[in-house]
C-alpha cells in the first residue's frame, strides 16, 4: 500500500491532535485534513491495495472502482463542509467524533472484504452515537441509547451473516452475492437494510438526528444512510425485494412527514423517502438503475445536509424546532432562508437544480425496465416531497404566522458552508456531467427533454396549487409520530419488566435452592473429601515415607567398607534374582 493513502487513515488518525490544539490553529487544521482527503480520492488509481491473510481468509483492505470514488468523492466533500459549519464549535469532541464517524464511512466505501468492512461499520456507529450524547439532557440520552442498541443489534445481525456466509462460499471479499440466497445473506442485507433505514427498521433514524447537536445531524444526515446504500449497490444490485422495499420507502416517508412538527424530524423522515428510490434503483439492477442510485446518492448528501443546515441555524438562533413555534423569520434571516430553499428545490427535482438530474434518473430506469406501478409511485412520493420539504416546513418556520422570535443570521462558517452546498446543488443540476462522468457506468441520460421539463414542472406546479388550496388543513399540530419506534420503546419496557419481575424472581428461585441445598452438600462433600484426605491418602503417603527412611537406614548399617561383606551381598542378590525368573518362567 506504499502508493495508496487511505483516506480513513487520514481522519481515523487525523482526530487525535484535535483535543490539544486551539483556536485558529485547530480551525486550520481541521480544514486541512478533509482537503487533504478529497485530494487524495481524485488522485486514486483503481485497483486492490492491503491484501493479507488473516485466519486462513484473504483480506483485502482498500479496493477502488468508479463505485467507490463516486462515494468517497461526495464523502470527502461532505466532511469539508460539515466542518465548516462546525467551526465555531470550541469544544473538541464533536470535531474528533466527526473525523472518526467519517473516517469509518471511508472505510467501509474502499473496504475489500466483510471483515474489514465490519469493522469500520461499528466505527460509524459508535461515533455518530456520540454526536447525539453530545446534545445533553434526557431526552439526547435516551435516543442515543436507543440509536446505540439498535446499531449494536444490526451489527451483531452483520457479523453472523458474514460468518455464515464465508463459511458457506469459502470467501469474505465483498462483491456481488450470486446465486441462492443463503441464511447468512439474508442476515447481511438485514444488516445492511437496518442501516439503510428500511421500514420498519427505520425508526432509529427519525428518533435520534432531531435530538443531535445541530452541527452532529448535518454528519447524520450524509453518512450512515448512504453507506448502506452503497454495501447495498456493491452486493445486492438486481435483488427485486429491493426494489419493492425503496418503493415502499419513497411513499412512506412522505406520508409520516404529513403528521411531524418537528422540523429535523419533517426532514429526517424525507431520508427515509428519498433513499428510498435509491434502494428501488439498486433492487432494479440495471446499468441506469445504479447510476441513478450513486449520483441520486451524490446529489442527496449535498441537499440533504443543507436541508439540515438551514434548519440547525433555526434551531442554533432561536432555540426551537417546532413548527408550530416557529414564524416570520424571514425578516431577521434572509440569507438562511434563499440557501435552504436552495435546498428545497434540489430535493423537489426542481429543473436546474441536482435532483432534477439524479432522481429522474432512477424513475427513467424504472419505465425502461416496464415497471409503471413503480414509476406512479416514485412520482407521487416526488410530489410529495415538494408539499413538505419545498412548501410546508419554509412556510411555517420562515413565513406564516410571526411569532416574534428573537433571531439573527447565524455565525458566518454556517453561512459559508450552507453556501457552499448550495453552489453544489446548483452546479450539478447546471452542469451534470461531471458527475455522470463519475458514476460506475456510462451514462445514456438527458434529463433536460422538453417531455421531462414539462411533466417535472406541471407536477410541481398542481403541488404548489394543492398546497395553496389546502393551506388550513396541512397546518402543523403539536403531536408526535411515534412510528414504528413504538416496538423499541414497548419492547425495551418489557425487557426490563422481565428483567426486573420473572428473571428476578427465577434468580432469586435458584439462589435460595443453592443456598438451602446445594451449598450444605457442597459443605458435606468438602468436609468429607477432607477427611479421607487426612486420614486415608496422607497415611498411606506417609507410611510408605517412612518405610523408606527406615530401607534407608538400614541400607547405610550395610556400607561396612568390607569387601567380603559387599561379596555375600552380591551372591545373596544373585540368588534372589535366580528364585523370582524361575518362578516367573513358570
């Protein structure tokens, strides 16, 4: 690997000086290392780096195709901006878990193999966990808890399908799973899928990035979700359950994002729907398919966490989150609100901005492959996604009714990094083919057909008449969606009501058993083992000591220094040897 720099090595390694250094040295330094990543991904040369034997199994520590470099392409420039806008954070361990939470989603893009990949993916968990501790108060804590044993769970899925599976094809380097579906990859892609947040495995995500620090959900929002889309489109590419359980997904999010007030959670829930056609184009499988899939991916990142910046600037100026707390802020925060809207547009697939050029991708891909039900779906989801991420939450938090809130615009490494990406957004969705460019096939596509612009603008046009129309009826109530977070937080209840009542008791069941009947034999046997010790094997140990102390002795009265004496003793000896042969003989 002497020509190869891992670019997780650079930010793994790269947090460690973080906590001794301060002030402008640490803000420089913390924007060098990203930088130095991302030159380092668009200097690669494809191909395999780090192979070794471990346990009799080949390991391969960094492979590098189009698929990864597309992935730690937009990786790199994600931590860039995500620690811009971090920048006027004073205390260290956000920045240090950061650096290792995006250091481990590098490692799982280049990982060559499962094991490697696995352990990069704990990596990611336990370092994003941190990001939602880092908030404080209860409510943090008990989602942190919750986002940890989940995560821990999924792992624990990962690892036995991994074993299973290279017990069952002999190999542990990752690729494209062929033929029969084993136990152990069904257990990998519900590794795999947790992390991807595929209902009903997604609640961990919509209950713990609203309760991040509001610089930690912008790193939420772009990692862990898009990692598992890419272990998704490395292995599982063609596997129709996919694509039925993205469709699901795209629809899904939409809908629960109907009921939220929390503007983080409004958006989290919009992770859910829009990975969601990422995860149907990999189940499609086709070239187009994944190509929609990675630069949809590309594009999401960007939009995504500007989605995330603009509403944790909110959140950091007035300390609310809830829509209906939130209101004419537009007055005091005109720069926040033209870059989220920036945002707004990107994921609505807005003509000339990014999502307009990688969604539709995955929606082409689906009619080639003449599956209209999914097409229908994954434009109605699209529509949705308009009504309240475009039109519902700016409205509410930036327009609507003026709650007289205190505001300012937030400090100015916020505003640069919300720039930053809304440049991204614009530039792909202008310019896209740089990115088609990157993706891991060539690209067939032009999304700017006079069909496409039509259709793209009349659908979002009828949803911005339909918001109008309807304007009293999407007003945001102060309630909260449980969702399917609802089996977490029962199941944990009753886990500890089993903990606490039936496991206890049996506990103390078998320790009164123990106390009243086992410890009074054990006692009887120990005092009774020592008795035959005492008085059975040490006197016979002792008996036959003594018995040669006395040979002994005797033996020593025998060595008179007389040879005729030594001379009898001989023939006597003789004798006796001649009298045991012949009776043996006989």
């Amino acid at each position: 690997m002497t020509d190869f720099v891992h670019p997780a090595l650079l930010f793994i390694l790269g947090a460690l000086p973080i906590p001794f250094l301060n002030g402008s040295i640490r803000k420089a330094y913390l924007l060098l290392i990203p930088i130095l990543a991302i030159l380092t991904v668009l200097t690669m040369q494809s191909g395999s780096y780090g192979a070794a034997s471990f346990i009799g199994q080949e390991i391969l520590i960094a492979k590098v195709d189009k698929l990864s470099i597309v992935f730690a392409t937009v990786f790199t420039i994600m931590a860039l901006i995500g620690t811009v806008y971090a920048l006027h954070l004073t205390r260290p361990g956000q920045h240090g878990a950061a650096f290792v939470y995006v250091g481990s989603a590098l490692g799982v893009v280049f990982a060559g193999d499962y094991l490697t990949l696995y352990l990069f993916w704990e990596g990611m968990a336990f370092a994003s966990a941190y990001l939602v501790f880092a908030q404080g108060g209860r409510q943090a804590v008990a989602a942190g808890f919750r986002y940890l044993m989940v995560h821990i769970t999924g792992g624990v899925v990962l690892l036995g399908g991994v074993i299973l599976h290279g017990l069952a094809t002999g190999s542990l380097l990752l690729g494209p799973i062929e033929g029969g579906m084993g136990v152990g990859a069904y257990l990998i892609l519900a590794g795999f899928m947790l992390n991807a947040a595929v209902p009903p495995l997604n609640a961990w995500l919509t209950d713990a990035y609203p309760e991040a620090t509001v610089t930690g959900a912008v790193f939420m929002s772009a990692f862990t979700t898009k990692t598992a889309v890419y272990v998704l489109a490395r292995t599982f590419p063609g596997t129709e359950l996919l694509v039925w359980l993205g469709t699901a997904m795209a629809l899904y999010g939409v809908i629960y994002a109907v009921l939220e007030n929390d503007c983080r959670r409004l958006l989290a829930y919009h992770i859910v729907s829009q990975v969601g056609y990422m995860v149907a184009g990999i189940g499609i499988g086709t070239e187009m398919a994944v190509n929609g899939a990675s630069s949809h991916a590309f594009a999401h990142i960007l939009y995504k966490a500007l989605l995330f910046m603009g509403a944790g600037a909110v959140i950091h100026v007035t300390g609310r989150r809830k829509l209906t707390e939130l209101g004419g802020l537009y007055r005091t925060m005109p720069i926040t609100v033209a870059l989220y809207m920036v945002g707004a547009f990107a994921i609505s697939a807005f003509p000339f901005f990014s999502g307009f050029v990688t969604k539709s991708m995955v929606i082409a891909a689906a009619g080639q492959d003449h599956r209209a039900l999914v097409v229908v779906a994954l434009t109605m989801a699209s529509s949705g996604t308009f009504l309240h991420t475009g039109l519902k939450l700016p409205y509410y938090m930036f327009f609507g009714v003026d709650r007289k809130l205190e505001a300012r615009e937030p400090p100015r490494n916020m505003l640069v990094a919300m720039g930053m990406a809304a440049v991204l957004c614009i530039a792909i969705g202008v310019f896209p083919q740089p990115l088609y460019a990157l993706l891991p096939y060539p690209v067939d596509f032009e999304p700017y057909t006079g069909v496409h612009l039509t259709e793209s603008l009349s659908l979002l046009m009828f949803t911005a008449l339909g918001f109008v129309l309807f304007l009293r009826a999407l007003e945001p109530e102060n309630t909260i969606s449980i969702d399917t977070d609802w089996f977490y937080r029962k199941g944990a209840r009753l886990f500890m009501w089993f903990a606490e009542k039936p496991l206890a008791r049996y506990e103390k069941a078998v320790s009164n058993v123990s106390e009243t009947a086992a410890l009074p034999f054990l006692h009887g046997t120990a005092r009774a083992g020592l008795w035959i010790d005492l008085t059975g094997v040490d006197a016979v140990v002792n008996g036959v000591a003594r018995s040669i102390l006395r040979g002994g002795g005797r033996l020593r009265r025998l060595q008179t220094g007389v040879v005729t004496h030594y001379a009898l003793a001989m023939i006597a000896g003789v004798i006796a040897a001649a009298v045991v042969f012949a009776v043996v003989w006989r």
